[in-house]
C-alpha cells in the first residue's frame, strides 16, 4: 500500500526529532568549545558567543607540557591496534567456527555465547591479576591485548560467514589448488567484508570511549587515553580545566566522526566482491 501525504510528513517529522535529539549535544559540544572559561555561563548555551576556539586550542595543546597530544597519539593506538586485532581474530574465529565441523563446535560457540554476556566490569580484577602476573601491567599491551578479544565479534563474523560465504566458492578454490589461508584472505574475507567493517567500528569506538580498563591497568599518566585524561582534568577543583575539557572532548569526537564517513562506503559494497580468481 502506498504510503500517505500524512504518514510520510509524520515519519518525517519524527526522524526530524529523532536527528535533532541525537544531534544537539555534538552542537553544544562544538558550540561551547569556541568560547572562554567565563562565555560558558554568560552567554546561551546552545549559541555562540565571542570565538576563542583558536585560543582554546593552543591552550588544549600546551596544558600540562602538551600532554593532550600524547593522550590522543595513545588513543589512537588503542583504538586501531585494537579494533584490528580483534577483527582479524574474530573474521578467523567466526569463519572457523562456520566452515570447519569439528568435535565441540557447538560448545565452542555456545561458550562464546555466554561470553557475550558477561558484563565488562566483572572482568576487571581477573585481568588486573593476570596482567600483574605476566608483568604488563600499565604497559600499552595492558590496554590492547583485552581490547583484541570481541566474543560478540566471533558471533557476527559466524553469523555473516553462514550467510555470505558459500561452501562451493570455497570448494572450488580447493580444487583449483589454492589453500586454506589463500582461501580465507582472497575470497572468505572480501566476502564478510561489510560484516568486518561493521565490527571494525564498533570496536573502535568501544576502545576510544574505554574508561574502565585504562584507569585499573595504567598509571603513569603519559599511557593514558582522552578519556582517562579529560576524567582527571574534570576532577580538579575551581573549574581551572572546564574549558579544556570541553576542548578536548569536542576534538576527541572529530576522529570518530571522521571514522565512521570514511569508513561508511564498506558498508554497500557488494557481496560478490570476493568472487575473485585464485
């Protein structure tokens, strides 16, 4: 049934609110990182005022010796070297788990299953002692080898394997000579790329918004992410930091945002894309 002048202008002016609600705390944020310390609570919060985004830039890269700089570069580091990992394990996992039949494979998955579940929290002191004794703690590894291991990653790469990897493209790379790890970068991976992308994102951004794993893991400040960064800013008394912090988390989403439009093209690519010769 073709939809109504009325039911098309409603769905509009819904996802019109629906835009507007996720949009408006990215405006403040940029709104309230161009003015001053004192323009924060003179002027209208969702409005500018005199712009200072300049200044408070400078200020945002010399404060405390230009440590911003070092947080973001370490970020950053986590946030690739992470999500990378964790999606190549998890592509391997879940295209394993979907075209090899083994002994177990059911309670293989069943377990990653249930370890999906488990909220991250509880993990924190098992890895603070684990870390402890294998001698990385507040080491860069400390942050990125948890941040390698998506159980939700290993069911979406299973998942889309089942449905976008078919058995006789991979049957006939066989008998053209090719082997399994040919197979898996040449065809399986082009195929569940979309799916890889996706999970490459989700993991990104979980580790660059990861508060809870760097804070019981590190504690020489120049391993630090943002986020660990801007929380210790944010606690010192008399709002000395206010601006800055604001500063500095308007830049911390700029790479984000930059991620998911460079990124987004990936999603639409066609599925027959792995359909190469061998």
């Amino acid at each position: 049934m073709k939809p109504t002048v009325r039911s098309r202008t409603l769905t509009t002016a819904f996802m019109f609110l629906v835009a507007v609600y996720i949009l408006l705390p990215i405006w403040w944020l940029l709104v309230s990182a161009t003015k001053s310390g004192g323009d924060l609570f003179d002027t209208p919060a969702l409005w500018f005022g005199d712009l200072n985004l300049g200044t408070n830039l400078a200020r945002l890269m010399e404060q405390d010796g230009g440590v911003y700089p070092r947080w973001m570069l370490n970020t950053v580091v986590y946030s690739v070297g992470g999500a990378l990992g964790a999606t190549v394990i998890s592509a391997m996992a879940g295209y394993a788990l979907s075209k090899y039949p083994f002994r177990g494979r059911g309670a293989v998955f069943a377990t990653i299953m249930f370890a999906v579940l488990i909220p991250i929290p509880l993990l924190g002191l098992p890895l603070y002692l684990l870390l402890t004794q294998i001698g990385l703690l507040n080491t860069m590894w400390a942050v990125l080898l948890p941040s390698m291991v998506s159980p939700f990653g290993v069911y979406l790469a299973r998942v889309y394997a089942d449905a976008a990897v078919p058995g006789e493209l991979l049957e006939a790379g066989r008998l053209d000579g090719a082997g399994e790890l040919r197979i898996f970068f040449t065809v399986a991976i082009r195929l569940m790329a979309p799916a890889l992308v996706t999970l490459f994102l989700f993991q990104f951004v979980a580790i660059w918004n990861n508060f809870f794993l760097p804070m019981i893991v590190l504690n020489d400040e120049s391993l630090w992410p943002i986020t660990l960064g801007l929380v210790k800013w944010n606690s010192l008394r008399y709002g000395f930091y206010r601006d800055m912090v604001i500063t500095g988390a308007f830049v911390s989403v700029i790479p984000v945002i930059l991620a998911f439009i460079g990124l987004q093209r990936f999603w639409k690519a066609d599925l027959a894309a792995g359909g190469v010769k061998l």
